[in-house]
C-alpha cells in the first residue's frame, strides 16, 4: 500500500473525521471507500460514452432497426409468444 498526501478543506476535514467516527473506522479507510467508488463511476461512465459512440457509429453505418420491429418485440413482452429482439439488417437498409 503507497501513501499519498492531500490537503483538506477544513470543512471536508471536519466531516470526513465526523465520518470516520461514526462508522468506528479511521479516515484513511473511508477514504479508499470514496475513491474506490468514485473510480468505479468513472469506469462505468467511461464503458457507456464507449457504448455511445459505438451506438452512433452504428447507426452512421446504417445499422439500425426499423421502428415498427422495435414495437412489435415490445408489444410481445408477457405473452405467450414473445419475439426475439430485432437485430439490423445492415444488407436490407444499403441502399
């Protein structure tokens, strides 16, 4: 385990000790929690505006799915012949 230093704002200090107090733990380990979970968020928001950019390079592509496939999967949720999910069909919509 390395060490690192950071300068607090005395409120931040002030809470952060309040934290660590209540939880019986010392601040050293709330903050790993902290930044573990907020390294986490970063990664998964990372992951979706990957997934984003994909997703519109796809559709630039024209690998999309017609609206009205979209609708009938939908409406076949709950029955008792539900649809598989419509995939593209990159050679139906070349033109």
């Amino acid at each position: 385990m390395s060490v690192t230093t950071v300068r607090l704002q005395a409120d931040v200090e002030h809470q952060l000790e309040a934290i660590a107090n209540k939880l019986h733990r010392t601040k050293g380990w709330v903050i790993n929690q902290a930044l573990s979970e907020y390294i986490d968020k970063q990664n998964l928001e990372q992951d979706r505006w990957q997934q984003t950019l994909d997703a519109m390079e796809s559709a630039t592509q024209g690998k999309v799915v017609d609206v009205s496939e979209v609708h009938s999967w939908l409406s076949s949720w709950g029955t008792g012949n539900e649809l598989d999910a419509p995939r593209p069909d990159f050679e139906r919509h070349q033109k």
